[in-house]
C-alpha cells in the first residue's frame, strides 16, 4: 500500500517555513548558484525556488563493510579477480532466489552482508532482489586510513559486549532488546545506511526544508534549510539543521535523546552528513561521526545512494505488524529460565 504521509510533511512543511524562507530565499539561491561546484562536469537540477533538486526514491545496495575486514587489513582497494568474485557471488544467490534455492548466506563471499549488522535475514527478505553493485573500496569507512572505528578503549569493550548480546537475550524486559528490534528505529545512521532489508528513503523538498522518508519504521526526517541555529529538545533523530554549500546539502545533527545508540555513540553523538547528487541516478552520501566520549577522533565514512525508478514511492514495512513478538519472545525466555531452574539439584 502506497502511503500519503509525505503530502502531509509536506504541508507542515511548507506552512511552517515559507515565511522564514521568504526573507532569505532570494539572496541564498544566488549564492548558491555562484558558488555551485560541479562534478565531473555534472550539475543537478534544480527545484521551482532554485535550491538543488534531490527528490526521489534513492537505496544503498552495494556490499562494502562500513568497517574494513580483517582478510584486508592495509588495502583501500579490491583487486579485479576479488571484485569478479563477489559479482559472480551476487549472480550466484540471484540465480538462487529466482530458483526457489536459499544457497549460500548473503554477503559471505562478499564484503559485507551489512553496513550495520549482520545476516540475521534469508534472502526471502532481502529487499535488492538483483545482484547489488561492487565497488572498489574495501571499507565504507575512508577516514582513518584504516578504515576501522577508533573506539577509546572503554567504548571498545562495551560495543564487543553489545555485539556478542545483540539479537540474543535472554531478556528480562521488553526494554532489553535494541530499538531497532522493537521496531522503534534504528536511528538516523540506521535510516541512511540500512542495506539488505528497507533500504529506501525517499526524499522529498519544500521552500526551507529537506524531508526525508524512511521505509523501515516509517522514520521521517524534517530537516529546515533556512538558517535557523539548534534548538535544545532532545529527540530520536537528534535536532538537524541544514545548509547548502554550493550544490551539496550539508546536515548538522546535535541533541540526541540517550535511548539512541549508533556504534556505541549515544546522547554525546554529533552527526554531520554531506549529501552530493553526482550524476543523475546517484547521490555520494558521506557522513563524519565526533564524539570525544566514545571515539579517540571524529571518522568518517562515505556510500553512494542509488536512484530508483521514477514514480516509485514507498511501501509499507511493517516489521512486527505492532510489535506483538516481544509478548512470543518474552515468554520463551521465562520458559528456557524454567527449563533452566527444573535441572538445577535441590539445595
């Protein structure tokens, strides 16, 4: 079922910001457009009030490990024979998909099945459906050359202690599991970066404002383009602020609420994200993560984002149709603690 949510942000929207938009708008617009950056000779098109155009349905479907893997540990880049690999694994499970075969687990030939997590999903939920792109970089992250996340070493010890609990329990309380399997959200991180299930995001442009919209969890994001500075609320998405430089929207994100959680980085998060529309079917999304607490210095890592079909929107996702799995999930933890208590010896 298509959905009609988009029109209404969009009237929030535009209600909401045209005034503040009308008193800038005309000497913004053409500062952006004398200081307009092309690349490789591309300049997007532009919206009916001159800012850069980015509409659309756009997904991240490549299979790069936002950390690089330990087999290529030093090496930015693929060799030619390890990239026809991986597209003729990604042929492979194609093949399979169509043929009714599970065969070989998503992404283990390749990359990465995940920028974000592992393999949890068979390939009956894997959202491409194609064979994903291969690109040359080992890691998505570029900044340190590494391309590993520089934990401090507190911070290390508590994000291995998350990974060995993630998606295993038991649990106590519907509190325990993450947001993302509660089917809250995954973040903003999780909105950009989702790869093999509900990766969409459609993204959609007023007078003053940038919106993006989220298939997983219906996540929406209203991003304002007009000057103004942070507020002081503390939210799920954190407080954005947007601003063009030349043709690239760039989004300052503070004040996110501690239930967040992205690598470990929570309420001391501080986001900012470069989107670049680099040809017509491609927007290079690069984000840089700083947080003192959790990391030794700021990173940063960069994907593209590719254009879907025009006229496409986006569907419903509907993960727990409610959430009622936690009441199936909490219960089998208190009968494996039964279980548990019925082979202990009496005291």
């Amino acid at each position: 079922m298509r959905y009609r949510s988009v029109a209404v942000v969009l009237t929030l929207a535009i209600g909401s910001g045209i005034v503040a938009f009308a008193l800038a708008s005309a000497a913004r617009n053409s500062t952006a457009a004398a200081a307009s950056t092309e690349t490789d000779g591309y300049t997007p098109p532009r919206t009916g009030w001159g800012d850069p155009d980015f509409q659309g349905v756009w997904r991240y479907e490549a299979v790069i490990a936002l950390e690089r893997p330990a087999r290529f540990a030093g090496r930015e880049l693929l060799t030619d024979a390890e990239i026809a690999q991986i597209e003729q694994t990604e042929k492979d499970q194609e093949a399979n998909r169509l043929a009714g075969v599970e065969g070989e687990a998503v992404g283990r030939q390749s990359v990465a099945a995940s920028p974000i997590r592992g393999n949890e999903y068979n390939s009956f939920w894997q959202d491409h459906g194609r064979p994903r792109r291969v690109y040359k970089q080992t890691s998505l992250i570029t900044d340190p050359r590494d391309g590993r996340i520089p934990y401090t070493p507190d911070a290390k010890k508590a994000d291995a202690r998350a990974a060995a609990r993630y998606g295993v329990g038991p649990y106590e309380s519907f509190l325990d599991p993450d947001t993302g399997e509660r089917c809250l959200t995954d973040g903003v991180t999780g909105m950009m970066w989702q790869g093999p299930n509900g990766g969409h995001n459609q993204i959609v442009q007023s007078p003053g404002y940038v919106t993006i919209l989220h298939e997983e969890y219906r996540d929406r994001r209203i991003i304002p383009v007009d000057g103004r500075p942070h507020g002081t609320i503390r939210q799920w998405f954190g407080d954005s602020v947007g601003r063009w430089e030349g043709d690239t929207l760039v989004v300052d994100t503070t004040n996110f609420d501690a239930r967040t959680n992205f690598q470990g980085s929570r309420d001391t998060l501080h986001l900012i994200e470069r989107y670049t529309r680099v040809d017509a079917d491609t927007i290079e999304y690069e984000f840089t993560i700083d947080d003192p607490k959790t990391f030794t210095r700021p990173w940063t890592a960069s994907r593209p984002m590719t254009r879907v079909a025009k006229g496409i929107s986006v569907f419903e996702y509907a993960c727990h149709e409610g959430n009622y799995a936690m009441a199936g999930i909490l219960a089998g933890a208190r009968g494996a603690d039964k279980r548990a208590a019925a082979r202990q010896p009496p005291r």
